[in-house]
C-alpha cells in the first residue's frame, strides 16, 4: 500500500467544484482509472495496490459496479460547473487492471464513454501484467474500443525479475506483446533499470529483448527506492546493495543510445517512441497541465488548478459511493508559486522544454550557465526554449533547482 496520502483542504461531501474555478472548455480532458489489485506486491512498489488479502470489506468482483457510481459522479459534477469535455485520453492503471475480467474494463470504459463521450481518435490504454494477457483478453479489449496496451515487461533476466519480485516469466512478455498486435492494438512495454545486482549486460539484454518485440513505444524508468518498501527495508537490514548512480547513468545512456539507434526518439526524459503519433498522449497530459479525473481509491484528479484525491483504501471508497458521497479525501488549490514549479518541474522533463520566457525574469540569466555546463540546447535556448541535452536529462533535478531557487 502506498504512504499516506497529501495534506489539503476537507473535500466537499458532494464533490462540487468550487464556483469560481477558472473553467477553460478548450482544455483537453483525460480520465484515469484505477484498478487498485495485485497478485502479489513487488518490493520495489509504493502503489496504492492491495493483495486479496488486504480487501478486508471490499471484493474485487464489485469492483466495476462500485466505480461506474463516480463515474455517474463525475458527470454530474463537470455537467453542473459546465465542464463536461469528451475525453482524449483513457488509462487503465494499478495496480494490475487486466487482474478484473476483460468485460469488466470494457464496461467500464463504455461507462465513461456514454458519461462524457469519446473524442475522435482517442488514445485508450490499459496497463497489462504478462501474464494476464491472452488472446481473449486482447481481442475483448480492442472490441471495447482500447487502442494501447502498456505491458509491464521489466527485465528479460530472470535473476533481476527475481529481485523485482516479477512474478511473469521473460517468455510470456512475446506471447502478451503477439496477441496485443493479433488484436491491433498499439504496444508499449515498460523496463526498469538499476535492480539490486543487474550488471550493465543484464540490462543490455533485456535492452536487446524489448527492441526484439518491435513495440511502438519503451518506457524505462530508474529503480528509485520508496520509504515503507519492501526493498527499501531490505537495503535498510543490508540484505541488499543501494542502487549505483553512476551505473543508473551508464544504463540511462545506453538505453538512449540502443534505443536511437533502433529508431526511437526520446520524447520524456524516461520514455522513447517511434514517432511522435505513438507518445503517450495521457501521459502528455499529465506533464502539460491539462485537466483529468482519476477515478478509483487513492486516485488524484485535477481540474483547471484545483486538486483532489481519493480515500485510499477500497472499502472505504465502496463506503462512500454507497452513502452517496464524493470518495474524495481533500483538497488543494496551490498558489501561483507552487504551480510555476510544478510546470518548469514537468514541462523541463519533455523533448518541447519550457519557452525562456515561461520563467521568472530573475531566473531566465540563469539559462546561460546551463548551456554552459551542457544541460541545456543551446541551439534551442537561442529559439527561446529550455530543452535538455543527455547530460541534462541525467541532472533534470539539478536544472529545475537552478530555475527555480
């Protein structure tokens, strides 16, 4: 389970927005629904995720039916505020949605679809353990109208899967990838680099065998150890090292490299695609600002710079529903302040950059030392945009402090 959730404001009991909210109908709207089940937990995973063992009052088979309620919800609440938008984005995320049966995530998806409507050319992606796809499951999917599955392949080595506490084998990561694109649908596959005791061979094979799959998008992600981890208490007891920054930057580097050389272009500083019609349009939204809800416990929405988040736990959110009520936990509406670093932090990370002129007048001299440590394009810079080099991607935190501070 994950840590406890932010502090904020007490959420109104019916959801409404407040009336002065700044509503902007040209704002592309996404929905974010999460399936909060997992087989077993991973060590390395601070999720708001739950074993079948730690439902206590919630069953997973009433999952779909207790979430179509916020949906109902959610159309009521955007109706009344005069924000209801189709939506341009669907992600199924967890967690392991591909856990609930097929027909559930299709009902629930034509639940959203009939509430808000479905922009034309949508992106609809479900995120897939392994070994929970089957042809079936592809096939009932892309019928529902799912154009994306994001595939939690990892690692191709055993022994770092092992470490992960993967539980799917490497072989099942083709067969998952083969009836996602039997079924048409678009493939991402997700790795995670800097494991305890995977050497730079280990990840270069498991580089090797995610471009063997010939998927339209790879997402590679650093191991970072959350506090209340299982990982993270075995690092605490010595049972296992703390990763290596420096070999994560060997990793990062040769993946950029691989991955180029294969025909993919970054586009986030974690996430590489063919072309830019196969990026993560959701995930774009989340970096761009734009406005979403995230149904589900624990899930975070954000509408036109107000924020809230769900109770975490799914019976409590059954509870809720059941009475009537908004699941929402709290609350907050962050200042100007806050929110221009939230969008130098996420804006930095993307190929596009921030324009110079997005920044704080006393900020903007500070892009010159940046070109000069090479963490910026100075190419770029001179067209008024903060984009970063490959030094800079490894040191984002570092640029966004000098920007910021």
């Amino acid at each position: 389970m994950a840590g406890p959730l932010p502090l904020g404001d007490p959420a109104p009991a019916d959801g409404r927005l407040p009336a002065d909210l700044p509503l902007d109908p040209e704002v592309p709207f996404s929905a974010y629904l999460h399936i909060p089940f997992c087989r077993v937990r991973c060590g390395y995973c601070d999720f708001n995720t739950y074993t079948s063992g730690e439902l206590r009052g919630a069953k997973q088979e009433d999952y779909a039916s207790t979430l179509l309620t916020e949906i109902d919800l959610a159309r009521e609440v955007l109706a009344d505020a005069g924000a209801l938008r189709p939506m341009d984005t669907v992600f199924f995320g967890g967690g392991t949605p591909t856990l609930l049966p097929a027909g559930d995530l299709a009902r629930m998806l034509g639940a959203a679809t009939d509430a808000f409507g479905l922009a034309e050319g949508a992106e609809v992606t479900v995120e897939a353990n392994p070994d929970t796809v089957t042809p079936d499951v592809a096939r009932i999917l892309a019928d529902a109208g799912v154009t994306r599955l994001s595939i939690g392949m990892q690692s191709a080595v055993p022994h770092v899967l092992a470490a992960l506490d993967r539980t799917h084998r490497p072989e099942n990561v083709d067969t998952a990838v083969a009836a996602a694109k039997d079924a048409g649908l678009a493939v991402s596959v997700d790795l995670i680099y800097g494991a305890p005791g995977e050497s730079l061979a280990d990840w270069e094979a498991s580089l090797d065998a995610a471009l063997a799959l010939e998927s339209d998008h790879i997402s590679a992600y650093a191991l970072i150890i959350e506090d209340g981890t299982k990982l993270a208490r075995q690092i605490c007891r010595g049972e296992v090292p703390t990763p290596d920054d420096d070999l994560q930057a060997d990793m990062y580097e040769l993946a950029d490299a691989r991955l180029a050389a294969a025909g993919f272009d970054w586009y986030e500083v974690s996430n590489w695609s063919r072309s830019e019609q196969q990026r993560s349009r959701h995930n774009l939204a989340y970096w761009r600002g734009s406005d979403w809800w995230g149904f589900g416990p624990g899930a975070h929405s954000h509408v036109a710079g107000l924020r809230w988040w769900n109770v975490k736990h799914p019976a409590a959110y059954a509870q809720r529903l059941a009475a009537g009520e908004s699941p929402a936990a709290g609350t907050e509406r962050p200042d100007d302040e806050s929110r221009m670093l939230e969008r130098i932090l996420l804006l930095s990370r993307i190929r596009e950059g921030i324009a110079v002129d997005d920044l704080r007048a006393d900020k903007r001299s500070r892009v010159a030392g940046l070109i000069a440590d090479g963490l910026v394009d100075p190419v770029a810079a001179v067209r008024g945009r903060v984009q970063l080099t490959l030094r800079g991607r490894l040191l984002a935190d570092a640029v966004v402090r000098e920007l910021t501070d």
